[in-house]
C-alpha cells in the first residue's frame, strides 16, 4: 500500500483546480479526491470544510497573493490612494489571467450575477478591508452616524466596481486583454473623480468606451 503523502494547503487547492479543468465539475466526494491525489481525507479537513469552501478561499488567495506582491513593492507604498488601487487592479488581474481557465469555470455561469455568488464572500471580506485602509479621502461629513453610511457606500460601490470589472475581463476577447487595462484605468479614475465632486469629464469618457464597446459587441 502506498505510503500516503505529506500535502499543504496549496497542494489540495492545485489539485482541486486540476481536477476541476479537466472533469468540469466538482469530485464526487472528498473520500474519492484525497484517494486520487494519495493523501489522507483527513488532511483535506485540516483546512477545509468542503469543496465549497476551498473554492472560496482560492479567490481570498488570488487577493493575498497580490497583496503581497504590492506591499513588497517601495513605489506602491509611496503611493496615493488612487494610484495604489490602480496597481491592486492590474495586479490583481494579472492574477486572474494567469489562472483564467479556472475563474471561468467557477464564474461563468454566474456572470450576471457575481454581486450575490457565494464564491466571491471572502475575496469580498478582504477587498473591503483593503478599501477600507486605503485612507480615500471623501467629504467631512462631520456627523459619526453619516461617516459610517459613507464608508459603508464607499466598500459596497467599490466591491460593486470590481464586479463589473471582473465581468468585463470574463467578456474581453482583445490581445492580452488590452481592453480590460484600458477600463481598469478609466473606470477607477472616473470613480475617484466622483469622490472628489469633479466626475464629468472622466464619466463622459467611460461613457464613450463602454458605449463604442457595446456597439462592437452587437
């Protein structure tokens, strides 16, 4: 009998997303996943509770994983806050890039409604926290209750932000998805342009894109 092999976290998430791109769907058991990849099932509970919950904390770690790169980073850090989400994004996305195979197969199905999938609720925790430390500077509001709705707005409109983005990058057919870099910048600028009480001229220019996007498209 083969002597069961030592295996980390990522070992069980690199199976998983293997198995998944090439059958489709999920294993049948976790009985059957850990026989196949030699490990004992017991090791797979020692980080997750279930498929489901594996495929929630690859997302978390698409986000870690970016984060990480960007707080290595001097220039990221000397950054102001627009400039630091611009770099989350593209970071973010190269991520996404390179393990796109797998987002479209745990997204797909769902792109019209990525706001409500269960998939997303711990890359969403982790965004919001991220939003939150980024210090964006908004109105005084000058009332505790009102600063609360404002910060509360802010993470919601900004998880809604990168939704659309996601959707829009699942939808991109251009080389490198030159397109989705183009909208990362438009549409960050056009929401810190809002922020900031000066959002007409960034809006327009959105406005144009997605509309000659849309036209291409049908």
């Amino acid at each position: 009998m083969a002597k069961k092999k030592t295996v980390s976290q990522m070992d069980i998430i690199s199976a998983y997303m293997e198995y998944v791109l090439t059958y489709d769907e999920q294993p049948k058991t976790v009985f059957a996943f850990a026989k196949n990849n030699n490990m004992e099932e017991q090791k797979f509970y020692e980080f997750f509770t279930s498929f489901d919950a594996l495929e929630k904390d690859i997302f978390k770690i698409f986000f870690d994983n970016a984060h990480d790169i960007l707080e290595k980073s001097e220039d990221y850090l000397s950054f102001d806050s627009r400039n630091k989400l611009l770099s989350f994004y593209y970071t973010f996305f190269e991520i996404l890039t390179a393990n796109r195979s797998y987002v479209i197969y745990a997204l797909d199905g769902h792109k019209n409604s990525l706001k409500t999938l269960r998939t997303l609720a711990h890359l969403k925790s982790r965004f919001a926290n991220y939003i939150e430390h980024l210090n964006i500077q908004m109105i005084d509001l000058r009332q505790e209750q009102l600063q609360k709705l404002q910060n509360r707005s802010l993470k919601e409109s900004a998880w809604l932000q990168l939704l659309v983005t996601m959707k829009f990058w699942m939808d991109d057919t251009s080389p490198s998805f030159e397109k989705t870099d183009v909208f990362i910048e438009k549409s960050v600028r056009a929401s810190f342009d809002l922020i900031d009480t000066t959002p007409l001229k960034s809006l327009v220019d959105l406005g144009k894109f997605l509309y000659k996007e849309k036209m291409h498209m049908n």
